[in-house]
C-alpha cells in the first residue's frame, strides 16, 4: 500500500497544528461557531446530535495493520470503544469531545492518516473496488490511478470551495463493484488493443433528494489525461453549478438540467482550450506511486478444491464452514489464495458498520498473521482480507467466531447497509438502526437465508441518502409527517453493472409496520420466484404492482419492534 513520502506527511503534519490552534481560540470564545464550523468541517468534525463526530479517510479503502490498530487505541481512548464504517470506506467516531479532536489527528498523522476531505464541497475521499488487484475478473488494478488522483484533488486551491460536495469511484474490473454510476464522476479503466491504459468518463450520477444514475460523457480517454480532463469538468461545475439552492447544487442537477451531451461539450471545449499539458500525469509520478503497489510475497501453491478445503475443519464444524465459504470467500488471481469478507453485520446489539475496538485488534493481528498485514474497507460496510491461503481459511473461520466475526450472510438479506439514523445524526427525519434490528431478528435462519439468495435492504435515516437505499433491492427511507417517524419503501434498486434506482411503492408506513410490510414483500418473491431468480430479477419481471397489492391490504397488521 502506499507509504507517505515528506511532503504527504509535513501537509499532514501542518493541518494538525493549524486546527490545533483553531479549536483553541475556539475553546477559549475568541472564534465564534460560524467562522469556527468551515474549519472544522474541512477537517472532517461534525457536531451531531449528542457529541462531536470525526470521519476519517481511508483512502480507497486501503487500511494496515498498523493503521486499523492505531484506530482501536482512538476509539477506546478518545470513543465509547468501536468506530463505524461507512459506505465511502470511512470510518466515523461518534462520541467525541471538541478538546480531544486536536490530539485525535495528532494520532492518525503518525500512522499516516488524516481527515481530510471527508467533509465540504470539496473532492471528497476516492473510493474503488475492495478486490482490486486481487480479482479475478480485473483488467486494470485501480489502486495507483486512485493514488493519483488523490494527491492531485488533495486541497486542489480551485477546487476547494465547490456548489456542492464531489464524490468520484473508479473500477478496473469486468464487475462493478464501486458502485461508479451512482457517484458525481465515476471512472471506468480498461485496455485498449496496445494494451494502453484508458478511461471512461461518467458524471452525474448520485442519490439524495433527485436520484440519478450517471452518463457517459468520455470514452477512451488515456490515463495521463485524467487529471487535465477532471480540471476541465470541475472548472464547468463550478461555473455552472447552482449556489442559490443547496439541494440542486449536484453536478447531477446540472447534467440534469443541460443535458449530458451538452455538458461533455461544455467539458470538451474547456479541456481543449486550456490544453494545459504539464497537468497531465507523467511517467516519473507513475513510477513513485506505482512502487506502493507490488504484489506481497505470495508462496507457490497448489490449488485446493472447495472439497478439500471444507475437510480441513472437523466434521462437526463442516456445515458452518462451508457456508461461511459459500458466502464469505472471493477467488483470487493468484493460485492457492482467496480473499475472505468479515461481515460487520452480527445484529446482537451492534450497529451495521459497527466494530468494537477489540474486534479491530483481532483483524489487524489476524492481517499480520494470514493477509501480509492488509485490511480492505468495502461500499457494504465490511471488512476484507484480500490474500488468504487456502489451507488457512478454517483457522480463520475460527479465529473470527472468537470474535463473533463469522456471520455468513454476505450479500444476503441481513448484510444490510445501514446510516447511523436519527439515533446519532441531527439531519436524520427517523431512526434506522432500531429498524433494521427487527428486520434482521424476523431472518435468523441462515438456511433460509440461503435460499432467498442474494437480496439487498438498504436502510437512510433523511433523504441525504448516506444508507443508499435507492440502489438497494429493498429500499427503506426515515421521513417527517408531522413530527412522527415514518418509513418509505422502493423496490427495484441495484447496483453493480446493472446499477438501477429503485422506485416507491406508495404511501409510507409506521415504525410498526414495517417488519411486517418486508415480510410481506419477501413472500412475494417466494411465490412467484422461478427457477432461484433473484429478487431483482422477480421484480424486472414482475413489476411493482403484485408487491405493492400485497403490502397495501386494508387488514395489514402492525408487528411491534424493539
């Protein structure tokens, strides 16, 4: 992974001493809260509903060992001991207080970590595929592009005081699983006859108020481009992004608004008329950053069939095991090896996304011991170990049934993704953790798990979108009437290669009824399910109608939650 060199760490170093200073005079009154809050946001500070939140940047997704220690002493010492993760592959503490958050970026600075545009309108932290260069189905690892272009919008001066925020995803694989079209830009690498490095451009992707999903708006651009390319289309956001309305601010409104042909023009004549050539990238950069990302020491292996592999464990633990491999496990491209999901997503009192610090411990020690010493954060809010041995899986199956990490629901319908809700953030309109624990307590059969199959549930707590439910099978968006907690549901979301926006099926419901209106969904599925399609594809088929007739019958009953 990438180490930082003098000049990422002295800039580091300087944002620590600055917004040390800054909380200072804030503390002693000499810095009022409305000059003070751009400050602190810039520094990724939030103040939520009960204390100080700071999210922190993983960029792409890419943690040490060392790193995910450093964030276990943070959330014990300065935290209620866990952090969460979220879907931009950050991690948030939530019960912070204004005089420690000084000595917190302190801290991150010495494992080469910060906090820094997680917050504003500004390019906010790159996110990419947590397999790459380790997927099968990679035709280019993103992860040195992704370096790139973090150190060329890091504190970009033009850049830093945008409409609205600015979230870029880039994916190198036949599979997406970035989630690109549903990001302000996302950025699709490939390879072109010569085997040159070349880049798809979509832009206007996003959820929110106005879900969208993204255009393309360049093809085959060459890789040394991209940061004279992005120049252009940022420059004809800023002048052309609405400042007067913070919801249509999005460069999705824009797009919108203009048409995307019309903005890659726009983006065209701009780009050619600056023709500023010592913005592109050049050979020698590529060859700093691309030293960070060699391929670990892997050793000779033969490869292990999913028989032999299962019969590693005794016979008691098989069953367990080899669903926990069925749903856990990726391949990987080099033989011998796989890569492991540790799904964040146990639902015994803990929050998706959640981690106690002791768990952090155990993965960071269970990285140095089984993946050379490298975490990987995914959109989902899990975990990945990307360079497994496949006689080692049942050791680690073990090792995280210790630490209650075993959950074998990846990609089923416990694996949630989930905001904190109205239980921590002050925009949020409802709760959704409370939510998402009775959906998940109605589904603690794993067999039957295994038998819906793949199936998304998606859960926001405001129409800020943070739970992104809209590219979710089942989508579940908190909303005001009239200071009560009330529930929306759509269906038909996706995301991946066949990213779609899901659409409302009506009227919203209580608190109570929504246990029962999912239940009721699902038993939908399962009645007119053919031959184990999965839900998206039952409902492509189906449409909204046999669904919405189920969930809107005048005798629906409410089922309590806790």
């Amino acid at each position: 992974m990438y180490q930082y060199d003098e000049i990422d760490q002295a800039l580091v170093d300087a944002r620590v001493e600055e917004f040390k200073n800054q909380v200072e005079r804030r503390l002693q009154g000499t810095l009022p809260e409305e000059e003070f809050r751009p400050l602190r946001l810039q520094n990724g500070l939030y103040l939520q509903r009960h204390a100080y939140m700071l999210r922190v940047a993983i960029p792409y997704g890419v943690l040490s060992a060392m790193q995910l220690e450093q964030l276990a002493m943070i959330a014990s010492k300065y935290d209620r001991g866990y952090g969460h993760f979220t879907t931009r592959q950050n991690i948030q503490f939530n019960w912070l207080t204004l005089e420690d958050s000084p000595a917190i970026l302190a801290d991150l600075a010495q494992v080469q970590m910060h906090a820094i545009q997680t917050s504003g309108n500004v390019v906010r932290n790159i996110t990419s595929d947590p397999f790459a260069g380790v997927a099968q189905d990679e035709l280019v690892d993103p992860r040195p592009y992704c370096e790139l272009l973090r150190q060329w919008s890091t504190l970009h001066p033009e850049f830093a005081f945008l409409p609205r925020k600015f979230k870029i995803a880039i994916n190198g694989a036949k599979n997406d699983r970035a989630v690109i079209l549903a990001h302000d830009v996302g950025l699709v690498l490939k390879k072109d006859a010569q085997e040159n490095v070349i880049v798809d451009v979509y832009a206007g992707g996003g959820m929110g108020r106005t879900p969208l999903i993204a255009s393309l708006v360049k093809s085959d651009l060459p890789w040394q481009q991209l940061p004279s390319y992005l120049n252009a289309l940022l420059r004809v956001y800023n002048l052309y992004g609405r400042r007067d309305n913070l919801y249509k601010a999005r460069i999705k409104i824009l797009i919108k608004a203009i048409g995307a042909e019309q903005f890659a023009k726009e983006v065209e004549q701009q780009w050619l008329a600056s023709n500023d050539k010592s913005a592109e990238f050049i050979a020698q950069e590529w060859e700093r950053v691309s030293k960070s990302f060699v391929r670990p020491a892997y050793q000779k292996l033969t490869n292990l069939s999913l028989f032999e592999i299962i019969a590693t464990a005794p016979s008691q633990d098989q069953k367990a095991f080899s669903k926990w491999l069925e749903r856990n496990t990726q391949k990987h491209q080099v033989t011998g090896y796989m890569s492991v999901v540790i799904s964040l997503k146990n639902h015994q009192g803990t929050a998706p996304g959640d981690i106690s610090s002791q768990q952090m411990l155990a993965v960071a020690q269970l990285a140095k011991q089984y993946s050379f010493s490298e975490i990987r954060v995914t959109h989902e809010q899990n975990l990945v170990l990307a360079h497994v041995e496949q006689e080692h899986l049942y050791a680690l199956f073990t090792a995280f049934k210790e630490h209650r990490l075993a959950q074998a629901n990846i990609g089923l319908l416990t694996d949630m993704i989930v905001c904190p809700g109205g239980d921590f953030c002050s925009l949020a309109n409802a709760k959704s953790l409370p939510i998402a624990a009775a959906i998940a307590q109605q589904y603690e059969d794993l067999d039957y798990l295994f038998d819906l199959g793949d199936l998304s549930i998606n859960i926001s707590g405001c129409i800020n979108s943070c739970g992104h439910h809209h590219v979710a099978n089942i989508g579940i968006l908190g909303v005001d009437k009239d200071g009560s907690e009330w529930y929306q549901i759509t269906l038909g979301g996706e995301q991946g290669n066949e990213t779609a926006i899901g659409k409302v099926i009506g009227p919203s419901f209580s608190a109570q009824q929504v246990p029962g209106v999912i239940e009721q969904i699902i038993s939908v599925f399962e009645q007119h399910r053919i031959n184990q399609e999965s839900f998206f594809q039952t409902y492509q088929r189906l449409g909204v109608e046999p669904f919405k007739e189920s969930v809107y019958q005048k005798d629906q009953k409410e089922t309590e939650y806790v």
